[in-house]
C-alpha cells in the first residue's frame, strides 16, 4: 500500500522499501510534530520554519510565556500547514506524572484540531528538558 509521506525517522519497511504514513491523521501529526520542535534557523532554506518549543522550557513558566507560544503555535502552523484547523490549544507545565504545576522542566501541548473532509483529531505532546 503506497502511503502519503515517509515515517520520520525513516525506517526499512520489508514489502514497501520504507515506511510511510498511510493516513492524512497520521501526516498531520508527524508535520506537527516537525514545527513544534524545529528551531526557528534550523531549516537554511527556509529560516522562519519552526516553532522551537525546547527554548520555551527555560523560559519562565508564566502566562504570558505560555500566551506567547500558543501565538508561536498558532502562526506556525496556519503559515506551513494551513489545511489544521486549531480548534482549541492549551499550553500546561506539568510534573514527571503530567499533572499540572506553577513550574516546572515540562510542557505539555494539548490541541485539538481538524481537517476539513477527514475529521477532528487530538494531539497531545510533553517536552522536558532531558
């Protein structure tokens, strides 16, 4: 079965050469996944890709930190990947146990998003420092 994008980290697959993502839920996830943690400058085509949510980690953890990445969040992926449709994103510090603190070495990205004619999704993604 032909797929729509490579799986990240590219892997051997035995029947297809390598694995793909074979759901447009599945691509969404991997190219989210793929703004929040690239560092703005990483790409050299293209310097202004990237939300580069590991820098947010040592930044205090206050509301308008936090207000600030959503925007990051927000611009990022109407700019690379407009056919998302955020419909609702929190942005939490939590502890080892993901349960919400004042401060902390971990974030957790919480969206729920759609795509028109596929569905309505959720993607949830914690980031520590180690």
């Amino acid at each position: 079965m032909a797929g729509y994008s490579a799986r990240l980290p590219l892997t051997l697959d035995p029947r297809e050469g390598y694995a793909a993502l074979t759901t447009i839920k599945d691509v969404a996830l991997q190219n989210l996944k793929m703004i929040l943690y690239t560092e703005p400058g990483e790409r050299v085509w293209d310097i202004n890709f990237g939300v580069g949510l590991k820098k947010y980690l040592f930044e205090q953890s206050t509301s308008t930190t936090f207000s600030n990445l959503e925007k990051r969040i927000v611009q990022q992926v109407s700019t690379y990947a407009p056919y998302i449709n955020i419909i609702r994103l929190s942005i939490d510090a939590v502890n080892e146990n993901n349960e919400v603190v004042e401060s902390s070495n971990f974030i957790k990205v919480n969206m729920f998003f759609s795509i028109s004619g596929v569905g309505t999704f959720e993607f949830s993604e914690t980031v520590s420092t180690s």
